[in-house]
C-alpha cells in the first residue's frame, strides 16, 4: 500500500522530512533571498510550511527513486514537493500583498 499518506509515520520519517524542511528553507530565504520577509520569524514558518511539503511530496509526485528512501520516505520527491508548498506559498503572499497595498 505505498499510496497511503504518511499519517503514522515513525520518528526518524519525521526527523528526515524536518531535515528535508530545514534546508530547502534555508537555500530559498537565506542564500537565494526568497521570502516575503526577512528574518527568523519567517525561516521558521518556511519549515513549517516546507515539513508539510515535504511529508505530500511523494504522494503527489509518486513513489520513484527507490535507491534513495527511507521506509514511506522516498528524498527526492519529498524535496520536490517542500520547494513546490515553498513556492507556490510564498508567490501566493507577495501577490496577494502586492494586491493590498495598491
């Protein structure tokens, strides 16, 4: 069943995802400068939001990469899918700024 959303995942699933999280965040706010903001504050939301990318990323983009897993956990799809939640987030953010304040 390697359709089913990780919803019981074990420890070390989560501490992969969480480390998945953390350094796609950190590329995009602090060496790229991609964010709405700069500052923690805003690193930490980018985790957050990146953990939950990460943890949809294989089953939307599939179950491939089988050299690379850990257990549910396949890596690649998992960074895919925590810099597409990232992206998309933080376009969705500046835009609807950008609305506001016009």
């Amino acid at each position: 069943m390697e359709g089913i959303i990780m919803i019981g995942m074990n420890f070390i699933s989560f501490i992969i995802l969480l480390a998945i999280s953390i350094v796609v965040s950190a590329v995009l706010h602090f060496v790229l400068k991609y964010h709405v903001r700069p500052g923690w504050v805003s690193f930490f939301s980018k985790v957050v939001i990146g953990w939950i990318g990460a943890w949809l990323g294989s089953p939307v983009f599939g179950y491939w990469c089988e050299g690379v897993k850990y257990e549910k956990v396949y890596i690649i799809p998992a960074i895919l899918g925590s810099l597409a939640l990232l992206i998309l987030t933080i376009d969705f953010v500046k835009s609807v700024k950008t609305t506001v304040t016009e």
